[in-house]
C-alpha cells in the first residue's frame, strides 16, 4: 500500500515544484525579452493576441508574425517588415516573416535573393561562395562581375567600361590616359569631352566717320564694325578672334550747326588760319607756289637785262673821247 503511494506523492511534488518554478521564472523571462526587444503580453503594438510566456499568438492586420529563438524556445513578435535574412508572405489569414536560403542578407522569396551576406556572391538570384567562368566576384557589390579590362573599374561586359581606375578618363566604354585629339579632359566628371570651338558671325556694317563722338568739325576720324559670337569656345577649344575693328576715316571737313562747344577753347586766330588751311586743297596751294617761282624767275630776267643795259651804256662812255672845246676867235682890229 505504501509502495503505491509513494509514486503519487511524488508526481504531486513534481507539480508543486514546477508550478512554483514557473511562477519564479516568469519575471525572468519577461525580463530577458524586454531586454531581446521583446516586450511582454499585449503590450507590444503590433499584437492581436498574446501570452505572457510564447508573445504574440496572433498580428494585426499589415503586420508580420516573426519567431524569435531565445535558447530552446521561440517567441512571437509583429513587425511591420521582416528582419534581415528573412522575407514576407502574406495570406488572408496571417502574414509570416519566411526565413531565406542560406547564405542570402535579404531575399525576395526563398528562391531569389537580393544581397549576400560576407563571403557569398550574388549570381541570378543565388549567393554563392565561388563565381562561374567568366565572372569574378566583387567584394564592394557581394556580386559576381565581368571581368573588366586592365584600366577599368566597372565595366557592363568585357569591353565596355563605365567607369576608369582613379587617374584615367573615360570615352565611349575606353579608358585614356590622355584624351586623344579634339577631345579635352574633364576632372569634375573623369571623361574626354568634346572640344567646342569659338565661332563668330558675319561683319557688321562700318560706322559712319565720327571723333571723340562727333560726326562734324574734323577732317580725319575713324569708323568702326563689330561682329557677334556664335558659340563661346571650351577651355581648350580655339579661343574667338577679333570681334571689333577700328580704322583711320578722311572726311570733308564741315562746322557743325549751332553754337560753339564749352570745351572748344581754340583761340579765334587759330581757328581761322586751320579753316584757311583745310579750304585751300593740296592742286591750288601747288598752283600758287609755282606762280610764285615764275614771278620770281620773270623779275631775276628784267633786272639782269637791265643791269646789262647799264653795263652796256657805261661801255661806250668809256670807248668814245669827248672832244675839245675850241675858243672862240678874238675879235682884232679893223683894217
């Protein structure tokens, strides 16, 4: 009789001691998965229904349902996307965080990831620990990737290159050290840009003759024309040529209407013998110069004939003796 009781006596000890074991343990997992992220019951949000020793049981609707392992038991939490390394299904009657293939940081679903973690190499789809002929991995993108020529640092295949190694420019899917010829380098972008050239547009029309902004009062001044740029060069393009010009003008000289200027401080003699001279052209003060040399070669003759003449009178005075005078008789007597 006693060997019977002896086992129930035991079994009801057994549940005194869990049932006391399970009051003590609850704080302490409350309190290892408040300090997890886990908050305890329905105090969390994204809950529906909830128990104080497995979390949420259900999520509220656009929420993920999320199994968390702590040691050997797993809680539930509601989360408004999945953490890294699983994905989301949704279905009418609960949503629920999938985890991903092995090897996947984020995925799409199961069978298509979307990043690798460290040390894996996404390739269609599939993070893998060695990249297939022809590519090589990337450790930058976690990728598998053409292998690029020597001077290029992402290329889309084994030819084209969409970007230089530092210190090279690159030109339609080619990398330069220098750009070649009609190209120019651009620092800011790391590529050979086109060089763009000045270009100007026709002569415009000469000015009338003008000095110091006046039209009338002068006998030389200038006329200028201007033309306009087209295209502005590059930095290393041809640079424009001349876009003005300016050149000497020769005009009949007129007085301009109305009073004399403030400015104009010529003395009145001045101007006058300036205006004598502009009005005499070049053909009569030549004419008057050679009249003045014939006149003078006219008065050189009738002065050497006439100093001649004198010459010539002097002459005969000198050849013909005067003869002498002869007395006259004296009268005598008479006879």
């Amino acid at each position: 009789m006693h060997l019977r009781l002896f086992p129930s006596v035991l079994i009801i000890l057994h549940c005194m001691e869990y049932t006391g074991c399970q009051q003590h343990s609850s704080p302490r997992h409350r309190q290892h998965k408040q300090i997890s992220g886990v908050s305890s019951g329905c105090l969390q949000g994204g809950c529906l229904t909830c128990s104080d020793y497995n979390g949420c049981l259900s999520c509220k609707p656009r929420f993920f349902m999320h199994l968390e392992r702590i040691g050997m038991k797993q809680i539930g939490v509601c989360m408004t996307s999945c953490p890294p390394g699983f994905y989301g299904t949704r279905s009418p009657d609960r949503n629920t965080c999938m985890k991903c293939w092995p090897g996947c940081d984020s995925c799409f679903n199961r069978n298509f990831c979307t990043r690798c973690l460290s040390g894996f190499y996404l390739h269609l789809g599939k993070c893998q620990d060695s990249c297939p002929e022809g590519l090589v991995p990337s450790d930058a993108q976690r990728e598998c990737v053409v292998k690029c020529p020597v001077d290029c640092d992402i290329c889309t295949n084994g030819e084209t290159c969409t970007r230089c190694r530092p210190g090279l420019y690159q030109l339609t899917g080619k990398c330069h050290h220098v750009c070649p010829e009609d190209y120019e380098s651009n620092d800011m972008l790391m590529e050979c840009a086109p060089q763009v050239h000045c270009e100007v547009g026709e002569w415009g029309e000469w000015s009338p003759c003008s000095r110091s902004g006046r039209t009338c009062g002068f006998k030389r001044g200038q006329v200028a024309r201007t033309r306009l740029v087209l295209r502005y060069p590059s930095p290393f393009g041809r640079p424009c040529p001349e876009i003005s010009e300016v050149k000497e003008c020769l005009v009949k000289r007129r007085r301009c209407p109305g009073p004399r200027k403030k400015g104009d401080r010529r003395p009145e003699g001045r101007r006058n013998r300036n205006s004598r001279r502009d009005k005499d052209s070049l053909e009569v003060r030549r004419e008057r110069k050679r009249e003045r040399e014939r006149d003078r070669e006219v008065g050189d003759g009738e002065e050497a004939e006439s100093r001649n003449k004198t010459e010539h009178r002097h002459r005969r005075g000198q050849d013909k003796e005067p003869e002498p005078e002869t007395a006259p008789p004296e009268d005598g007597p008479a006879q």
